[in-house]
C-alpha cells in the first residue's frame, strides 16, 4: 500500500489565516534577511496596532509572494515548510502523540485549512491505497514555492513523528522534473528520498503508515483533537459572520453606498455594532472595504470587458491612477496586465482541451 499526498487544483471561496501561522511566516521571514516594512501592508496590518485574530488568505498569499521574490531562492519553499513543521503547532502534536501516522493524519485532515486557511486535505481510502490530495480554496494560484513549502512541511511533521522507526523507504517527496536539479540538495535538507514528477507528491510507504507509535500519548493526543474541533467551531462561526460583512459590503459597492452607517443599515444594527463585530473579527472597516474593493475588481476584470476606468469608478475610485495603485498593491500587477494573463491562461486551457 503506498499513501499519496498530492496538491490538488485551484477551486473557490476565500478564507483566513490564523494569526498564529501568520507570526510564524513573519519570523521565518525575517531570519531569512526579507525587508519586511512592505509586508505590513501587504497583510493589512498597521504595526501601531494589536494584531488581528485571522489574517485574510489572498493578503498572506501576496505576503508570501513578496517575500520569495524578495530571497530569489528556488529551496525556500522547502526550508519555510521545514521550519513551520518545527514549530509547536497543533499537526506537529497530533501526529507526535498518535498511535501511528494513519490515526493522526486522518483525524487531523479536516482540520489542515485552520493551520493554512487556503489549503485543504482529502483523504480518499481504496481497497488498493489511501490517497491525501491537497486542494486550494481560494481564488490565488498557488505558486510552486508555496507548493513546496505545504508539502515540506507536511513530509517534516511525518518524518518528525516517525522519529527513530523512521526508514529510507517510508516517504518519497516527489516534485516537477524541473526541480531535479536540487534533488540532492533537498533529500539532504530533509533525509527523505526524492523523485521526479509531473507535480508536487508525497507518498507514505504503507508500512509507515501503520507503523505502531511506542511513545504514543492518548491523553496528549484526545486533548489536541477536542482543541481544534472547538477551534473548528468558532472559525466556521467566525468566517460566516466574516463573509455576510463581506458579500453586504459588494452589494453596497455596487450601489455605490459604502459608508459604515449603509452597512450598518443592511445588516439591521447600529454602526456602533457594527464596530464590535470588526473588532471581535480582528479586522477594521477600512481593511474589509479594501478586500472588497479588491475582491469585485477583480471578478468584473475577469468576467468581462468593461474598461478599466469604469472598474476603478465602480469599485468607488474617482481617480483611475488611484485603483492602479491600489491593484497593484493587492495583486502585484497592473489592471490591464492581471486582465491579459488571465485571458491567456483561459485561451491555454481552451486549447488544451481542445
């Protein structure tokens, strides 16, 4: 039996990040020599102030973009993966405590999006192989130095885990055949064997599977899990409040009516309610009219092919130059430049199936 862990293809709706992660992200960052005066915006964080609960997805994605441009190194998705994997988090302590790496991978793959907020596990079990696919939930592409990165850090936590029963044949990281070129630097960063392929892989020999845990912790272990359902619970509440405020905040933009008290107004509840709700959702009324901004933006640039100057004007920009400046920020292109690439992109997959 082998077990599979493949990164799966881009599918839809935005989520968070727990700030947690994020703090991490920022340490590695800045070990590593990154400028991180950009970052800040990048996250939509003011450093004058506390640190938001949940940092939006697609802002840590653009973080994350920033910053391996920034390193121009081809491994560092490895060794941030590595170093998050090293880092007292609720993966590493699952799969630490567990009685074999099968128990805890799968009690723990519903819960991967919490670690990540744009990133979940599957786990398809067959009579001939279990298979973990890894699937994006939002609508960033995610980069190979990010694809990189999740499964170094998932490979890690195992290996980790395994500790001394750990073998040279139970994970096999497989990556595109353009990166063979570090085959050897990477199998001596990790000490697992590596092997090319058509995309990002782990598999886990089936004997490492169910290989018995002799310092197992069930107490440890049934703690753990109880703490990210309840976790579980009130992100899902957390994120339906989050994304109401959202989808109201569109549909006020399109009305071109996007003060506090029309939001307020939409939802039923004063403005001074509205205030409590950002702040137990660790986020201001500016940073979500941003989201929004950037959210419809982009949707109508993708969508159609309305001129650009009426997007801007749409999205509640007077001045084109400012929502220039704006999505450049957001996306790291221009407008017209995001537009073209999508359209591309589109006219690839169209020939390809064609």
């Amino acid at each position: 039996m082998i077990i599979r862990i493949l990164l799966g293809k881009d599918m839809g709706p935005t989520a968070q990040v727990d700030i947690v992660l994020v703090q991490h992200l920022l340490n590695f960052w800045s070990s590593r020599g990154v400028e991180m005066d950009p970052v800040w915006p990048l996250l939509g964080i003011d450093i004058g102030d506390p640190l938001p609960r949940w940092v939006n997805s697609e802002r840590v994605a653009d973080a994350h973009r920033y910053a391996f441009q920034f390193l121009n190194d081809d491994l560092i998705g490895i060794d941030l993966g590595q170093y998050v994997a090293r880092r007292d988090l609720p993966m590493a302590r699952l799969l630490r405590y567990a009685d074999t790496l099968r128990t805890g991978l799968t009690d723990f793959v519903p819960y991967f999006y919490l670690m990540t907020g744009s990133v979940c596990l599957e786990l398809q079990v067959t009579d001939v192989r279990s298979v973990i696919s890894i699937e994006r939930k939002t609508s960033h592409t995610m980069s190979q130095l990010q694809q990189s990165a999740a499964l170094a850090c998932i490979a890690e936590a195992c290996r980790i885990a395994l500790g001394k029963r750990y073998e040279e044949d139970d994970l096999l990281l497989c990556i595109p055949k353009e990166f063979m070129c570090y085959q050897r630097a990477i199998e001596q960063r990790m000490k697992i064997n590596v092997t090319g392929a058509s995309g990002f892989g782990l598999e886990i020999s089936g004997s490492a599977w169910q290989r018995l845990n002799l310092e197992q912790q069930p107490i440890l272990y049934a703690s753990v899990l109880r703490d990210l359902r309840r976790q579980d619970e009130k992100f899902k509440d957390h994120l339906a409040i989050y994304n109401e405020l959202r989808d109201i905040l569109q549909m006020c933009l399109l009305k071109r009516h996007v003060s506090q008290d029309d939001v307020a107004d939409q939802l039923g509840i004063s403005v001074r309610n509205l205030q409590r709700r950002l702040k137990a959702l660790g986020t201001t009324y500016q940073n979500l009219l941003d989201e929004g901004r950037q959210a419809l933006a982009m949707k109508v640039i993708r969508e159609g092919d309305m001129p650009l100057y009426e997007v801007a004007y749409l999205v509640g920009y007077t001045e084109p130059s400012a929502f220039y400046k704006a999505f450049k920020r957001w996306t790291g292109s221009t407008p017209g430049d995001y537009r073209q690439a999508y359209q591309e992109r589109l006219s690839a997959v169209s020939n390809g199936a064609e």
